[in-house]
C-alpha cells in the first residue's frame, strides 16, 4: 500500500471552481482499480495551499491512475487555477517496502 500526497497552491479567486474539479477527480479516482482513499486538506496558515492524500494498492495502481486519460484531462483542467505546478510525493508504509 501507498501514499501520494499531492500539493497544491490555488490561484487568489479560484478556490470554488478547484474545491469543485477536486471532488471530480477524487469521483473519477474512485472507479479505479487500486484506489483504496482518500483526502484533501486546506493549510490553516494559508488557504491557498492545498494538499490531497491519496492511498493507493500499490504503486503500479497509481502510476495506472495517473497515466489514464481521465486523470490526465481533468489535470489539465485544474492547471490553469494554480499558481505552479503540482508536487507529488509517494510514500510506502514503514516496515512495507514496495
């Protein structure tokens, strides 16, 4: 099992509009084989800073996730609405290793 958390810095006026395409493509996460959660939390120091958790099956799930072409039209939806890129870090639990 793996954590992807994926950080994002939301453009100024565009926090609606990015709450809502999350909720898309977590729906859209949800159909695909490996999925097993996940969360997205907004930074109390900075409201513009948001961060998902993902838990994937394995890290072939999630290279399979994010590599669809659903994942990958909605991403380019939301890039627009942030400041930079998003950072992606995968993790596997302590004692688990991939």
């Amino acid at each position: 099992m793996i954590k992807v958390i994926i950080s994002r810095q939301i453009k100024k006026g565009a926090e609606a509009k990015v709450e809502e395409m999350l909720m898309d493509l977590r729906g859209a996460a949800l159909h695909q084989p490996g999925y097993i959660t996940g969360e997205t939390l907004v930074s109390v120091a900075d409201p513009h800073k948001v961060v998902t958790v993902g838990t994937m099956l394995s890290l072939e799930h999630w290279k399979a996730w994010h590599e669809s072409e659903r994942r990958i039209e909605l991403a380019n939806l939301l890039r627009p609405l942030l400041e930079r890129d998003e950072e992606y870090s995968i993790y596997y639990l302590a004692g688990r290793e991939q």
